[in-house]
C-alpha cells in the first residue's frame, strides 16, 4: 500500500513513543517537556509539519498532522499539546519574507509560540512599539522565538481597520531571548506544557515581523494548507490529542479489566456489564476518529481541488473538532470510571490522563458555543449570516 506524503512524520512520532512515556513522570513533574523529548521532536522533524516547504518544511495533508499528534498523545497529553501548538504557529511563515522566516524557522530548535489576543502595538517609522503581558503560551519553554496577536493604534490615537471595519489585528514575531518569562502554570491537567505567561517593555518590532496572519490578501503561500486557517488548525489539532488521550486510557481499562478481580466480584473480563460497556465505548471512541479524519479528509479533497476551503467545510471542520473532544473526554471518564479505586494511583496511567483530557475540554476549542454557530449557520437560509458565522467559527 502507497503510504501518503509525509506519513514518515507519523511514524517518527511513533518511534519516539517509549522516549516520551518515559520521561512522562518528569515531565509531569517539571512541567516541561525534558531536553531529550525536545531534541527528538526537533531531529525527527516534528516541529515543522505545517511548515512551508519553501522553508525547510514537510508543508503536509491535515491528516498526517493529526496522526503524529494522536501518536504521542498516547505516550503523553502535554507533548502532544505542545507539538500541536508550535506546529499550528508554524503556519505563520506563510505570511512571512522569506528571510524572516527563514531566520525564525531555520535557526535552531526553530519553535516559535505564542499566547493569547490581547493588548495593543502603536505604530511607528519601520514597524511598531509594544509594551505588553500575555498569557497561555503553551510549548513557550521550548521556543526561541514568541509571538502575540495585537491591535494596531496608528500615530493619531486611532485604531486601524482592515476593508470590512473590524479592527486590524497583526502576528507580532520577537526572540524569546527579549522577553520576561513568568512561571504561572500551576494547574492541575495539561501540566507538563509550560503554558506560561510572557511580557515586554518598549520593545520595536519591525514592520517584517509583523504579520497579517490569516489574511488571505498577505499569504504569500499559494499551498493549498494554507487556505486553512490556524484557529481551524489548532481545532483539528488538539481534537487529533484527544483522541490519542482516549485511545491510550481506554486501551489501559481494557488491559485492566483481562487481570483484574475483586475478593467475590467475577472477575472484570467475565462481568457481562463490563463487556458491554468496554464494547459500546469502544465504538463510541471509534466513530468519534472516524467523523473527525473523514470530515478532514473530504474539506482536504476539495480543497485540493477548488483552491478554496468552503464556509461549509469550515463549519463542518469546527462541529467535527469540538464533538470530538467531548466525545473522548466521555471515553476517558467511562474508561477511569471502570477501572474503579485503581484508577486514582498515581503509578497507574489513569488519573494523569483523566486530568489531561479534562483540562483539554476546557480549552476554546471545546467551547458549548461552537455549537451555537454551527446550529446557526444550520438554520439560516441567508448567504450573508453563514459568511459571518463561519468567520467567527474560524477565529477570523
């Protein structure tokens, strides 16, 4: 069988697997992935999937990228996010000079990260001001460079507009090395991303490093990954981390319940309630993968063919994402439920991953108001709400 371009990347991801579930404790503990999970991501190429191959990268099909998460999501949940994050950050470079990009993503480990939209950048001759704090930088420790998404305020005090009125909103890109790192990521899932908080006083950002992302009048990449856009990335992504969290906590219950027997309790592998409950949420888990990868595939496949990813594909990619995410954080909770006292020992793959997965269903990504859009976008018959919702399903 031809093995789809870029399918090495997924597995090199498997291949780490026994590195990165062994260092998983540490990186529990520290909450940071250690030196030699991120020199192997690094050396294997993981890091720049979604990268441009005009910039050194394998510029591969949402699928792949997704199998490679959901491969070291078994292992560890905080690798994957963090692989996730930089990976989707990496999209950037397809708005960026072609020295600039190269700069950031071909300097050594080549991470760029980045938190959440907040705060403003002023105007000034050759770029822009900024002084600044943000928050939730997942995969920030690794980076060597970091990024924020900021308004524009022009010299006059006033805010700059794209075409449609909203406001300007720019990808700022600076060296690690020029900001001050806080340690705030005291949490109790998802611990070992170092999700942390980042500031700047008076820096200058160059008009090159500032990108409009997600702008499809400043893509200089003409790839068809990149009429994608990152918040639609990161959902795939993230929901891709879900399913490997529930894959590897479900395999766990089951590898459990073949051994496992209570002092006059039928053992677990004989429990007829236990068969039926490891069958149904087996198929649960399955038609979850299935939904997510055929709704990837089938947007990819027209994608490929149009040059354009439809507001209807990018309804249907943002309902598949957050009902994925629910769906395993259910396959999580009923595989933890049945493995029963076990489950709440640390030295048992259980509660670490019931966490993980818990922090992740809190995420954006999983937000109840994506449903909201999706079910309104479903209801409409005008052309003009669909275009509106579908931006603000896709972060635009």
């Amino acid at each position: 069988m031809n093995k789809p371009p870029g399918f090495d990347l997924v597995e090199r991801a498997r291949a780490l697997k026994p590195l990165i579930a062994r260092d998983a404790d540490e990186i529990e503990r520290t909450r940071r992935l250690t030196a030699p999970v991120v020199a192997g991501l690094v050396e294997n190429g993981l890091y720049r999937a979604l990268l441009p191959k005009s910039a050194g990268g394998a510029e591969v099909a949402p699928e792949i990228f997704m199998q490679m998460l959901e491969e070291i999501a078994k292992a560890d949940a905080s690798t994957a996010w963090c692989l996730g994050q930089c990976g989707v950050c990496a999209m950037t470079a397809a708005y960026l000079d072609p020295d600039v990009a190269n700069e950031i993503f071909n300097t050594p480990p080549g991470i760029l990260a980045w938190g959440a939209i907040a705060h403003e950048i002023h105007a000034v001759p050759g770029g822009y001001r900024v002084t600044a704090r943000w928050d939730f930088a997942s995969g920030s420790r690794q980076a060597n460079w970091l990024g924020a998404h900021v308004q524009v305020v022009e010299a006059d005090g006033t805010k700059r507009r794209r075409p449609d009125g909203a406001p300007e909103i720019r990808t700022i890109v600076f060296p690690a090395a020029s900001a001050t790192m806080y340690d705030v990521w005291d949490v109790i899932g998802l611990s070992g991303t170092g999700t942390d908080s980042y500031s700047v006083d008076n820096l200058f950002i160059p008009e090159k490093f500032a990108a409009l992302r997600d702008e499809p009048a400043a893509l200089r990449e003409k790839g068809p990954l990149y009429q994608i856009l990152t918040y639609t990335m990161f959902g795939l992504g993230f929901a891709a981390v879900s399913l490997g969290v529930a894959r590897a906590t479900l395999d766990a219950a089951t590898d459990l319940a073949r051994g496992k027997a209570s002092a006059g309790i039928k053992a677990m592998r004989e429990n007829n309630a236990v068969q039926t409950l490891i069958g149904r949420t087996e198929g649960n888990l399955r038609a979850a993968r299935a939904y997510l990868y055929a709704t990837a595939a089938e947007a990819w496949r027209d994608l490929t063919h149009s040059g354009e990813l439809s507001n209807e594909h990018r309804i249907a990619l943002r309902l598949a994402s957050t009902w994925t995410i629910h769906q395993a954080a259910s396959v999580v909770d009923t595989a933890y439920h049945m493995a029963g006292a076990t489950a709440v020992f640390s030295a048992n793959p259980f509660e670490r991953r019931f966490r993980d997965m818990h922090a992740i269903a809190q995420q954006i990504q999983a937000r109840d108001t994506h449903y909201e859009d999706v079910g309104k976008a479903i209801l409409s018959d005008g052309a003009e709400v669909l275009r509106t919702t579908s931006q603000r399903i896709s972060g635009g």
